[in-house]
C-alpha cells in the first residue's frame, strides 16, 4: 500500500483539559505527566510523520465526550479506544468534536 494514500490518526488534546484527559483514562501513566510533555512528542511525531509524506487527520478529544462515547459503546477509556474514538470522529460517523488536518 502507498503510504501516502493512507490517512494516519491522531488523537489530540488541548493544553487547556489535559488535567481532566488524564483523570479519565484507564491508562492515564502511560501519557505524560504534563501536557508539554504530551505536546512535544506529539509535534515530534507528527513532523516525523510528515517528512515521510503521511497524510494526517488530527482529532481533538475532548475527556467529557469521549467518556460518554466509551459507555455508548461498552469500552474502557483506554488508548485501544482512544484510536478507535478519533477514527470515527475524523471519518465523520461523529459530530462530536472537529478534525483538523496536520
């Protein structure tokens, strides 16, 4: 497959709910502590990502929505779900949030 024919998600957060993003996760300690921490490695990603000519559709996650997204669906708010959260928002089977391209 031509790598850039595919669409690489990526969960995103805002500076201003990474607090509430970790308390909701089951696997809050495998993120970073600090959402500059988050952000850096992100951005790091995402340039790498970049340079190797992937299109990306960045997704905010918002920590309420999403919780209420894993009851819908029976999930735990873990990164597994996460991923599968973001996928549909960006395919657009959700309004809840906005995609926003890389």
């Amino acid at each position: 497959m031509d790598p850039t024919n595919e669409v690489v998600i990526v969960p995103w957060y805002r500076e201003d709910n990474y607090a509430e993003v970790l308390a909701v996760m089951d696997d809050a300690a495998s993120l970073p502590d600090c959402y500059e921490w988050w952000h850096r490695g992100a951005a790091e990603t995402v340039a790498r990502l970049n340079t190797r000519g992937a299109r990306l559709a960045t997704v905010s996650i918002d920590a309420a929505m999403f919780l209420v997204w894993c009851s819908e669906n029976d999930l735990l708010p873990n990164a597994e779900a996460r991923m599968e959260y973001a996928a549909e928002l960006a395919s657009g089977d959700s309004s809840d949030q906005t995609r926003t391209d890389a």
